[in-house]
C-alpha cells in the first residue's frame, strides 16, 4: 500500500520508519525542502539504531528505499490510499491541509492526523468527505511505543475507524479506539492527571522535582510497565476490583476534593470496571496473577541492574 505522509518533523519521520519497516512504499512531504534534505540521514541513523538492538528484519537501505520524498503534495498523495499529516499542531494549518488533501485524493482515502490534542471535528468543516478524517495520535516516537489513539470525530465513517485499526495493527502498532472526541484524548490525560498532581506536590512544598521522578521510575513506571491502573488495582487487594475500590474509594476521593474534583468512585462505575478487568484478572487466579506480576518486576529489575541506560537519576 502507498503511504503519504505529510509534515517530515520527529513524528512524520517516525511515521514513515513504522510504516515503510512493516512494507509499505511511503512518500513523505514538506513545505519546507531543508527539512526534507535532512530527512534521509535522520532515516538512516534511526534505522541503524532500531537495526543495532535486533529490530529489523531488513537491512536499514532496503527500508529507506521504500521512502521517497517532494515537496508536492499532489505527488506526495497521488496513489495513496492512507495518509498519515504530521505538521504542526495549528487548528488553522490542519483545517488546510485537511481541505487540500480532500480535494487531492478520491473520497476512498484515509485521511489521519497525528494531533495531540484536536479532534477531527476541528479541522473538517472544509472538507467535501469529513467522513474520512481521523485522528490516529502515536506515543513518540510510534516505532518503539506502538501504541496509538484512533479518534473519530462524530462523522467519521465506522468503516475508515475499522480500515484505520486494521492498518495499524499490520504496521506493528497497539491502535485503542477511543470512543468520544475529548480535548488531549486519553493518553495525554493520564499524562496530565499526574503533571497536575506532579505540579502541586512541588509548589506546596511536599517534594522535590527529582524525587518524584524517583517514585515515577522506582515505583509506578515499573509496575506500569507490567499492569495498568486497573489491573494494579485488580492485584493490589485479594478481592479485586471491587474490594479494592471498597479500601481505598474514599481516601482517594478525599485527595481529589483537595484538589476540587468530585470524582468519587460510585458502585456502579466500580461495577463496570470490575466487569471488564474480572475477564482477565479472575479472583479465583488471584495468587497466580500476583506471582506472574512479581516474575515481571524481577526481569524489570535485572534488566535496570545490567543496563547503562538506566541511569539518569544516579547522582541525583
Ligand atoms: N512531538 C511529539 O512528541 C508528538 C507526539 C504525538 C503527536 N504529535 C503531533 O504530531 C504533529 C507533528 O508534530 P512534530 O513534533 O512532528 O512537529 P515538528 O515541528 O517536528 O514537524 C512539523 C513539520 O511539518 C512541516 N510543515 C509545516 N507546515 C506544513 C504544511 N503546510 N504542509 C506540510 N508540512 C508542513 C514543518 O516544516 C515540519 O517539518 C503535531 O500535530 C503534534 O501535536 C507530536
């Protein structure tokens, strides 16, 4: 499948290494002909990186064989059949790019967009086929995060979210549809949930800046590299979701009204999640998942021991 990708800064670049490695021919465009120039060097040096740790299973010049770049967009898009914009994060730029990529490709065409934070319903009101705009927002870069957040907007056609998912999943990624357009989707606000928190605990004198990096890379970022929110609180109390909502519901609604959310985690929200993680974390497997878990921790642990890229809080 031909690929176009549109803006050639650290995520379109990103874009066009995950979709050329799982085959793809991919013709990448800039405005600007400097940044394209550089485009091929950068390629290069982070294939060579992915090709060193075992990644690849080509040689990096096969890949970057596959990625042609212009300035034009016409020729970047003629042919393709998903296009991946990458260029800055302007409502205004998008609502034009959007605009000129509609009138550029048949209506058959996927048009995603990389935004952080926009949903499509902000940048189409130009286009004659909104039913095709998407937002498809990676973790950075997408080539070793491979998680991606689909994001229809309330026209987006079910067929171009499933045609999305379906391309993404063949290029490697983890795609998680998320199900209404929401400011930041989710990934950046979890993200923010805990930069808010991060935030107050420094101004009100409880820690410092390094200290909390030290419980994010000690504490929770291992655990979460093993389980998220929800399935750490699956393990975390012998019964479950449902006991642990039961133990720890009100302390942790009392620190959010300290921080004036009234979120309270009422029985029937805790019933919906318990319903949804008990497929996986049954209570009956309950010391089975938890040694499962602890086996995890341990190869986190040794591989942090064995590695010299764990280290930027050492002498701190
Ligand atoms: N950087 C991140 O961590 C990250 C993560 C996820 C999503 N995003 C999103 O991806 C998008 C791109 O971010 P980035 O960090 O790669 O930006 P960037 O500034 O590194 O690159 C943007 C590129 O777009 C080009 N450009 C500008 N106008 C253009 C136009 N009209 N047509 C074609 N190209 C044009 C610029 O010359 C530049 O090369 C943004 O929407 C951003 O929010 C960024």
């Amino acid at each position: 499948m031909k690929i176009a990708i549109v803006g050639s800064g650290s995520i379109g670049a990103a874009w066009a290494i995950t979709f050329a490695r799982a085959g793809h021919e991919v013709c990448v465009h800039d405005v600007d002909p400097t940044k394209l120039d550089s485009l091929n060097t950068n390629l290069i040096n982070r294939l060579d990186f992915l090709s060193a740790e075992g990644m690849l299973t080509e040689e990096p010049r096969k890949i970057v064989g596959r990625i042609s770049t212009t300035t034009d967009l016409g020729e970047c898009v003629a042919n393709a059949e998903y296009v991946q914009e990458c260029a800055p994060e302007k409502v205004e730029l998008k609502e034009a790019i959007f605009e000129d990529l509609d009138r550029l490709t048949s209506s058959a065409v996927i048009l995603a967009s990389s935004s952080s934070a926009l949903g499509a319903s902000k940048f189409n009101a130009k286009m004659k086929h909104p039913e095709r705009a998407i937002v498809v927002h990676p973790g950075n870069p997408p080539y070793l995060l491979s998680i991606a957040e689909v994001v229809p907007s309330d026209v987006t056609s079910p067929e171009v979210v499933i045609a999305t998912m379906e391309l993404l999943t063949q290029v490697g990624m983890h795609p998680v549809q998320v199900k209404k357009e929401i400011e930041g989707f989710v990934f950046n606000r979890l993200q923010g949930a805990i930069l808010r928190e991060a935030y107050a605990l420094v101004r009100d004198g409880v820690i410092s800046p390094r200290e909390i990096d030290i419980i994010m890379t000690q504490g929770l970022g291992k655990r979460w590299a093993v389980l998220g929110p929800f399935g750490t609180s699956s393990l975390n109390a012998q019964g479950g979701i449902r006991d642990h909502a039961s133990r720890m519901g009100e302390s942790y609604f009392r620190m959010g009204k300290e921080r004036n959310q009234n979120d309270p985690w009422t029985p029937d929200l805790v019933e919906k999640v318990a319903e949804d993680m008990g497929e996986i974390f049954q209570v009956a497997d309950w010391e089975a998942n938890v040694e499962k878990r602890d086996r995890a921790l341990a190869e986190i642990n040794k591989l942090i021991a064995t590695s010299k890229n764990f280290n930027f809080y050492e002498n701190s």
